[in-house]
C-alpha cells in the first residue's frame, strides 16, 4: 500500500496514461502487457480480471512488483480482496462493486479508491467521498469490455467531467488518435486497454499514445511530464 497519500493534483498527473491488463488477449500475458506499456510510457496501472482466484495471486504480485520498481502505481479492478492480499496501492470499482466507503474501511485511508461512472443519475447515486478519481465512458465503441455501457460519446464526457468533482479518466474505445479529444474535454487522463494488449506492436503503440498525450497536454512546471517516483 502507498506509504503516503496522493495529493489531488499529483493524482490527476499519473493518470494521465492510464493501462488496463486484458485477461482474454491473444497473445501477451497480463505481466508482458504491463512491461510493454511501462516502457512505453504508461503511468498507472490497473491489473483487471474478472475471474481471478488464487492462483492469480503470483501474477498479481509480479505486476504489483514491476509497477513499484517503476514508480508507477498499481491497483486492481473490483476485487477488494485481492487488492488487500497484493497490497496493492489501490482499487477501482464499478457501480456494483463494493460500496467505495467500504474499500475505504477495508484498505485504509492512503489507499487509492477509483469508481466508474457513466451517467449523471449514477454520480447522483455514488458516494464521492471515499473516492480519488473516476473512470467514464464508454467514450467510444469497444469491444473489449463485454459488459460495456452504452456509448457516451466526447460531449457525454465533457458533460461527466464539469459534473464529477474528481479527476475523470476516459476509458472505452481510445486510440493514439482519440486520445486528444478526450484530453481536450477536460479528461485528467486516458485509458487504454486493446490498442496496447492487441496491438501489432504493444511497445510501439504505448509509446504512440504517450506521444500524443504529450502533444496534447498542458506544459506543466518543472518541464515535461514523466512517471512520478513513489
């Protein structure tokens, strides 16, 4: 688990490039997918996998592992649990997950709580407090993700991001070319999981995608934007 907190502002900042493992891939494992998108330039890592038990424990703990000797923070999609065994630096979860006060409760008061959050009537239903950062989409169509939300679209994100007093994360659908028009609605970040997991080259495209995010971001003080170390 972190040993400090993460202020609002360094938060928004590591978002910025934010992966997703993909448990159906073809081809890399969920470990191989994380070292391409680290060297590539990813700076948050989210290790996803619905039907995780036991036995994914080492897995967890390898991407947990190269995520810490990369200054990169590590948390896991839904499984509070899990997060607590791996002692990840966080959690991120859906609509009907584990109530976020409760992930609160349970990992501790440093740890990083994300939830997704799709329309205005779900934010009006969620308890922001317990929360650091908020996923939403989908942007655009994907279909890596079967239980996919309907499409929000740039307008529906702008819309999430003046609404959701939280650093907002774009997921659903990003490409190296789409990942501007999110940034450009007022997105701390993207996520990405197929256009690195299923790409031709997964090293290549996660450097692609950090370049555009560059391109697109705001200069910061203290010169360009590289992954915090932790």
């Amino acid at each position: 688990m972190n040993e400090k907190p993460i202020n609002r502002s360094e938060l928004a900042r590591l978002l910025r490039f934010y992966f997703i493992t993909d448990q159906d891939a073809p081809v890399l494992s969920a470990l191989e997918q994380v070292r391409a998108a680290i060297e590539g330039g990813a700076t948050f890592i989210q290790y996803r996998n619905k039907s995780a038990t036991d036995e994914h424990l080492p897995e967890a703990r390898a991407i947990r592992d190269l995520c810490r000797r990369n200054g990169v923070p590590f948390v896991v999609n839904d499984n509070v649990r899990l997060a607590e065994a791996v002692k990840a630096d966080g959690v991120h979860l859906g609509q009907d997950d584990t109530p976020p006060a409760e992930a609160r409760r349970i990992l501790g008061p440093r740890t990083i709580i994300g939830i997704s959050i799709s329309t205005p009537e779900e934010m009006a239903r969620t308890d922001l407090a317990p929360c650091d950062y908020a996923g939403s989409g989908p942007v655009f169509a994907t279909g890596t993700k079967a239980d996919a939300k309907p499409v929000r679209g740039l307008e529906g994100l702008k819309e999430m991001v003046q609404l959701i007093p939280l650093p907002v994360v774009a997921i659903g659908g990003i490409t190296v070319e789409r990942a501007g028009d999110c940034l450009s609605r007022g997105a701390a970040g993207v996520a990405v999981i197929s256009a690195v997991s299923r790409a031709a080259d997964p090293l290549q495209a996660a450097r692609q995608i950090a370049e555009a995010i560059t391109f697109h971001s705001k200069p910061a003080a203290g010169g360009r934007h590289s992954p915090a170390s932790r």
